[in-house]
C-alpha cells in the first residue's frame, strides 16, 4: 500500500493519465491520515492539466475501481456456489418440463411398452432408433433431455466437491447442496453470515412470511432448512424446536466460515446433543402414553 502521510507527491504520481486501471489501483492502494489539495497535486504530478482534467479523470479511475470491484465480488468462491446451484435448478427444471412434453409427444408415436415417466421415460426414448423424421425430432428431443439430466447430476457433484471447500462448517452441517441453496438464498456467504438465526430459519420460506405478515396465514416455522433430517425427521410436535437449534448452529456455522475459515467440531457436537434432547422428549412422551 503506497503511504502518503510522508509524501507530497498525490494520489497519482507516477500513473500515466491514459491509463485508467493504474489510477484505479492508485485509489485502490494509496491511503493519507489528512486532507490535501490533490487536484493541485495532480496537476504537480503532470496526471492533468488542470482542475477540470484532474476531476474528468478521477471519475474515470472510480468507475474502473467499482467495475474491479464488482468483477472481484462476482468472480468469489461464494458467488461460483450461487451460480452453480442456480443452474442445476435451472437444468433440473428445464428437463422436467421437456420430459412433460415429451411423453406427451412420443408416448403414442413410438408406443413405449416399458413402465416409465418423467425423465425415466426420456431416457427409455433416447434409445430408440427413429422410423422417420418425427420420430428422429422426438428422440433428439428426449436426447436433450438426457443430456440436461446429466448436467444437473455433474453441478451437483461440483457443489458436494466445492461446498465442503468454500464453507467447510456449514457444509458439513447442513450438506453441501442445502448449504449453497442457503447462501444462494442469503446472496452470498457474508450476507448470510451476518443475517440472525431467525431470517435463517425461514430463508425459503418468503411466501409463507409475507402471508403471515399479511394476516392470512401463521407463522412458518422453517423455510429450506425442512429437507434436512434434523427437521423432516423430528416429529411434528418438536420440528419448531428442531429448526430453531438447527438455524442457530447454521448461522454460527455460517459465522465461522466466513470471518475465520476454520472447522470447528464443537459446534458440531453442541448441534448433535441438542438434537438428542429435543428428540429424547418424544421417546419420554411414548412411554408416558404406555403407561
């Protein structure tokens, strides 16, 4: 980092004027513990000519300084996780609905003796030989869709294999495609850092929220945290309380990662016994119910 506080020199001595990415870094990397009068500064350096020309170009330098930000935010390991899981979804879906329209198509034209559907059926058709031409477009069609399903099946292995890299904690807690689906849903790993237990619980479930808020519906008690076994496994009674441990221990998870890196079993164990005595209530409740 260039050190001003000694130096008269300005922001840009040295930067060429034609050169705005050096100016941007100049910004960027240069820092002074009091005000100065840089325009004349500049001017000094020989990066403007005048006033006029010094504040042309520092608009230029600021606007590639936030173009290298933003570039630098979106190519983050975080964002790679976001725009995976979010194509996966993508290819997933795409698949379904072509495969709809497939069976819909080639379900009488070839006459498919074998019992299969959806995505199953598209494989099944991709295997055949076509007659003619439209039967040639509707195994081309179902080749896609195969080739779609394929795709979702490679993203995933990509976040079960990144996951665990970018965020080892949350990975670990919540599996690695919940825990991308978590940061997708937050906007990023530092978002949901710094979101409370509570947001974190019902990430996913928006809809149902702003109901609530509205009046028409309840509260909900979990958003996508429901697909993991420490909530769709706890009876129904306890699932409140299941999604509030799990969302708490989410959230330091989430914390850890993002501000330290490091794993943390302790965090893991505190999650496990916590669960073991919410979960221990319902074996309690069957005996009481024998007796």
């Amino acid at each position: 980092m260039n050190d001003l506080r000694s130096s008269s020199a300005g922001w840009f001595a040295g930067v060429d004027p034609g050169d705005p990415e050096a100016a941007a870094a100049a910004i960027h990397e240069s820092e002074a513990d009091e005000p100065r009068d840089w325009p004349a500064l500049a001017v000094d350096a020989g990066f403007a000519a005048d006033e006029d020309e010094y504040y042309d170009r520092l608009h230029e330098a600021t606007v590639e300084a936030a173009r290298e930000a933003a570039r630098a935010a979106e190519r983050a390991d975080d964002q790679q996780l976001i725009h995976a899981l979010r194509a996966m979804d993508d290819a997933e879906r795409t698949a379904n609905e072509l495969a709809e329209r497939l069976e819909e198509w080639a379900g009488a034209l070839l006459d498919v003796e074998e019992d299969a559907t959806g995505l199953d059926f598209a494989a099944v058709v991709a295997q055949r030989d076509p007659a003619d031409a439209t039967e040639e477009r509707a195994i081309s069609l179902a080749e896609r869709v195969v080739d779609l399903r394929e795709e979702r099946d490679e993203l995933r292995t990509f976040l079960e294999r990144r996951a665990p890299e970018v965020a080892p904690n949350l990975a670990e807690m919540a599996g690695p495609v919940l825990a991308a689906r978590l940061i997708s849903l937050a906007g990023g790993l530092e978002s949901l850092a710094k979101k409370p237990s509570g947001t974190v619980q019902v990430l996913g479930a928006e809809d149902a929220l702003f109901a609530h808020l509205r009046g028409h519906a309840p509260s909900p008690k979990h958003g996508v945290i429901f697909t993991h076994e420490f909530v769709r496994g706890t009876r129904p009674d306890d699932r409140g309380s299941a999604a509030r441990a799990l969302a708490g221990k989410l959230s330091i998870a989430a914390r850890i990662d993002y501000y330290s890196g490091d794993r943390r079993e302790s965090v893991h164990e505190d999650l496990r016994d916590r669960m073991e005595t919410i979960r221990a209530r319902a074996a309690d409740d069957e005996e009481v119910d024998d007796e």
